[in-house]
C-alpha cells in the first residue's frame, strides 16, 4: 500500500561518512546558478540532461588552481561580512542540491553527484559568524547533501532503466504456496469473491494504464489491495481500492475534506497510482521491486538495499528475504494472481460471470442535497447513486460545483427536478470535554465514556504515545451525532427566548424548520440579504416571545474551553433541564468556545 511518508529523504544516516573537500571547492558559483535553471527546465519525459560540465562556465574550466583559491578566499571574506552576502550562496546550493535531485529521477547519477560536489563546495566556504538562522540554513544545507549522496549511491545499482512492460513471471516456492492458498485454502473464496467485483472496474483500470504506457497486468493489483473494494480500509488507515494512506493520496493529487475522499474514488485513485507507480519505476527499474516498494513504501525498500554491500537488484527474490514479511509475499501475491488469471479453466475461473461494468454520465450540480433525495427524484436505487459517487463521505453533495454521475440518461431529468431537492447538511460529530485527573489513562476514559481508545487519540492528534497529563483536557468523541429535531418546538415553562445563536452546521433552512417558521421570514425580520450566517451570530425568531425582554431576563455567558452543559449550569445553579431548554439545546448537541449562551 502506499505509504509516501517512508520516502528516500528518510534514509538512515548511521555508519556512512559525509565528505570532505573536494577539488571543486572553489568553483564558480555562477555555475551553480546556471546548472539549477537548465535544471528546472529541463522536461524529464522528452529531454536529455546536459552534464554539469557543459553548464560551467568556460572562464572557471580555464582558470588555474591559484585562481581557484583567490577567488574562494574573496568570497569567504565578503560572506563573512554580512548575512546579505551569504543568503544567496545558501540559495544557490539549494538550486544544486534540486538540479540534482532531477538529475537524480532521471537516472543521470553521475550528473546528480557532481551537482552536489558544488552544492557542498559553496557551504564550506560560508563563515555563519554567530548568526544562529544562517547557521541552521547551513547545516539543513549539509544534512540534506548527506541524505541525497546516500541516496544517489544506494540507487546505483538500481536505476536499469527496466522496460515498462517487463513484469517477470516466475515459478517458486513463494509463488506456488500464494497460488495454493488462493485456490484451495483459506483464502480461495476472497479470490472468487475479488474476481467478480473486478467487472465493475477493470475495463477502465486496464484503458488508464494503456495511455499511461505501463503493463495492463497491473490492472489485478487491486485484487490484492482491497479485493476490488472501493471503501477498503486497513488498520494503517490506508483507504480506497488501491489503498493509500492521506500524505501519499495528497501528493498525487487525492483531496479529503468534510464531503468528500477521493482515495475512494475508482476513476480518481486509479490515476494517483498509475502516477504512483511511473514515480518507483524510475527510482528502483523492475516492476517486482517496484510492487514492493509501493507495499510498504520506498524509503524501507532502499535501506534494505543500501544495507548490502553486493548488487542485490539484479535478483529480486534475494532482496525478497530481507523485507518485511507483509511486503515479502506481496510479490509473489500477484504473480500468483497473474498465474491463476492466465490459466482461468485450471483454476475453475472460466464458469465464474463477472459483474457488470459501472456505467454512467456525468451531471454538473450546484446544490448540497442528499443522494437519498435525488434517488428518489430520478426514480433509482439510493445504493446506484452510492456505488456511481463512492467518494461522498455523508452521501451529501458539497455546496460548489460538483460532477455528479448518474446512470445513463437521467442527467436532464436530475437537472429539471433539482428545484425541488432540499438542502441537506452532514452531520456534526458530537464530543464532549473531560479534565484529566492524576492516576487517569486513557484507556479508563475510553470506558467511561464508552468510547475506544483510537477515537480519543484521533480526536486529540495523540500519535504512537498513550501518555497524558493530569490537568490537560481531553476532547471525548460520543457515539451519534448531533441530530436537529424536525419536530415543533413548543414554549416550556420557563420560556423560550426570541432569539437563536447560530451554532456549527446550522443553516437557515434548519433554524426555520426547528421554529416552524420559514426562511424567509427569519431574512426579512434581520434583514439578511444572503443566507450566509456566522457561528455566534444572534437572530430574532418570527412567532417566539418571552414574557419579559430576553436581555432583562437571561445573561450572556461565553463557552470557554473545556466547558460542558452541566457545568455551566452547575455554576450558575441552574437545573441543566432548564439550562438545556433556554439555549434550544438537546443531551446530544455539542458547544464550542466562544459561543454564546443564556445563563441565569
């Protein structure tokens, strides 16, 4: 699965040397600055990088070893005179270092090398004096040289330039123990079950990776992903068929927010991994180091190689007793796969139907309306329209312009009955606050809260570490959501105020509806131009009156953090009934700091 946190700038720097001075120590900075902007606009598809001698100017390849060492003492006593002068050496060692990282991905290592030679070359001729920022900037500078030699070295012998065709089928030990569990054993009827979802999507799998120019075998990988399941989740929350984790789905362009995830998107995925995919192939050259690679990411792949001191590329299988054992039988996985595929009547796959391939057309909408509510206006299941737009999270459409797919030819009947489908809204996940007291874990808060142990960590951006501090607050994930009530509020005993602070996920539509009044009414009584409102904004309500004015009667009081319904009521000596129904809340609605309640 991909993981593009493991990537190569996490290389292990323990027992590898830095370097020393080199004879390019006293080049010509004028020639980094041209070797970076030949660099960047070099096309690596279509384009041949020019060597690092071709970009150095004429006058420094003339010039003679004193020449060398006058120039470079000058230049070290100008730095040493301001940050001013030396910012711009720094800058343009940052230019080497990424001209050559494209050299690098375009497999010119030699070329990558020499550029980081005259990156190193123009840092150590940089006196920081005490300038702490300068001095950090030069060190970072260093470090990252560091990384991208041991790097460049450990990938010496991996970049073949392998064809984007070649994908090896072999006959082992690993591979036939793969096929006997697909087709006889544990996980035979997971095999059968994947090969019929495959229907769904393969055809346009196999038609992205044919423009893409890459083999159309790989188009079985998501067999072993996810089992063709678009909302297939690991317990490394990598998501979708061809399951990606957030910080690689977002680098190859998969965007997540409140409506939508594009990692379980089959069309949108599919292009993330091919680029995915084209990206490991120019690292590592053959597609079986390539599939491990994209299993369990290619930062662990190259420190196992750079961990060798013979070329272990030139066979995979003996890379393949070194990885982890998840990413070991990841490759013969799919050579297995590819091997039961290509024999379908030995394997009883031949009287198997595959299920039918998704079609549809795609119709432009402006509107945050609910599936549910468009399934029944177009007069088809709700669970086509989910299997057609898997990527909506709550089913609900974001509020801007958004290509909705729907079964071939209802487009213009969606388009003439949209007026009609109301605005839906997602649900508010509701939490609540909890002090933590000494000798508390959060595993005893879980339970008393009868939550799990990951929802709180996740709620908290809590990482790998459990510890918690006493006297710290922790936001506590309840099971539900908030769910606003469609039903008629009627005045309590206590009175109703009239107004309503506008809270998260509220809506016009959804104040209207809670009062029994309309929108309209509730604008023309604030005169709202616009439906757009603001959390803590105060509006008078049609129809709702207290018997005294609301300022006489109630208080204003701010939600501070940490703050809960029965506390604010315990404070004010207020019964929490009483409190709850003045602020038109429920037991289940959540508040948030700086909001603004009524209080006695």
């Amino acid at each position: 699965m991909p993981d593009h946190s493991k990537s190569p700038d996490s290389a292990d720097l323990n027992g590898q040397k830095f370097f020393g001075e080199n004879e390019n120590s006293g080049s010509n900075p004028t020639g980094a600055g041209k070797l970076a902007e030949l660099s960047e606009n070099v096309d690596p598809k279509d384009q041949k990088s020019l060597p690092v001698e071709s970009v150095v100017s004429e006058d420094n390849t003339k010039s003679s070893d004193s020449n060398h060492k006058i120039k470079n003492d000058t230049r070290i006593a100008e730095n040493s005179l301001s940050g001013e002068k030396i910012q711009p050496v720094l800058d343009e060692a940052l230019d080497f270092c990424q001209a050559a990282q494209d050299f690098w991905q375009k497999g010119e290592l030699e070329n990558a090398l020499e550029a980081l030679d005259h990156a190193y070359a123009l840092i150590l001729g940089i006196e920081t004096d005490d300038s702490a920022k300068l001095i950090q900037q030069k060190e970072d500078l260093r470090f990252m040289i560091a990384k991208r030699i041991l790097e460049i070295y450990a990938s010496r012998n991996i970049v073949i330039n392998g064809n984007y065709k070649a994908i090896p089928l072999v006959m082992n030990k690993h591979v036939q123990n793969e096929i006997a569990r697909f087709t006889q054993n544990s996980e035979k009827k997971f095999f059968i079950e994947s090969y019929k979802r495959s229907g769904k999507y393969r055809a346009q799998i196999v038609s992205a990776l044919k423009e893409a120019g890459l083999p159309v075998e790989l188009s079985w990988l998501p067999l072993i992903e996810s089992g063709f399941k678009v909302n297939a989740l690991s317990k490394a929350r990598a998501l979708g068929m061809w399951q990606f984790i957030p910080s690689t789905g977002y680098k190859f362009g998969l965007n997540r927010d409140k409506f939508i995830d594009e990692r379980i998107d089959p069309v949108k995925s599919t292009q993330a991994a091919i680029a995915y995919l084209k990206e490991l192939h120019q690292i590592f050259g053959d597609w079986s180091t390539v599939l491990a690679a994209y299993n369990c990411g290619e930062g662990k792949v190259l420190r196992v190689i750079r961990s060798q001191n013979i070329n272990y590329l030139d066979n995979f299988w003996d890379l393949y007793e070194r990885l982890p054992l998840e990413t070991a039988r990841y490759v013969p996985r799919f050579i297995a796969t590819l091997y039961i595929i290509q024999n379908k009547e030995k394997y009883g796959l031949d009287s198997i139907s595959l299920d039918t391939p998704l079609e549809f057309e795609t119709v432009t909408i402006s509107k945050q309306v609910h599936l549910k509510n468009v399934a029944k206006e177009i007069d088809i299941p709700l669970k086509t329209l989910v299997e057609l737009n898997p990527e909506l999270r709550y089913q609900i459409l974001p509020q801007e312009k958004y290509p909705l797919r729907v079964p071939p030819g209802k487009g213009n009947l969606l388009l003439a009955e949209l007026e009609k489908i109301p605005v839906s809204y997602p649900p508010q996940r509701a939490y609540v606050y909890h002090r933590i007291r000494p000798g508390e874990s959060i595993s005893t808060i879980a339970r008393r809260y009868h939550t799990s142990v990951n929802r709180i960590k996740r709620a908290n951006n809590l990482n790998r570490s459990n510890l918690i501090v006493a006297g710290k607050t922790l936001k506590i994930p309840r099971r539900g959501t908030v769910v606003y009530s469609s039903e008629t509020v009627t005045p309590t005993q206590y009175g109703v105020p009239s107004s309503h602070v506008v809270r998260s996920g509220d809506s016009l539509w959804i104040i209207a509806k809670r009062y029994s009044t309309t929108t309209k009414n509730i604008q023309e009584l604030n005169n709202l131009s616009t439906t757009h409102l603001y959390i803590g904004q105060v509006l008078k309500i049609p129809g709702y009156k207290s018997e005294k004015a609301t300022t006489e009667d109630f208080k204003i009081y701010r939600v501070k953090h940490g703050d809960t319904p029965f506390q604010i009521a315990q404070l004010y000596k207020m019964p929490l009934e009483r409190f709850l129904n003045i602020n038109r809340l429920t037991p289940k609605s959540n508040i948030f700091p700086g909001q603004k309640l009524f209080v006695e």
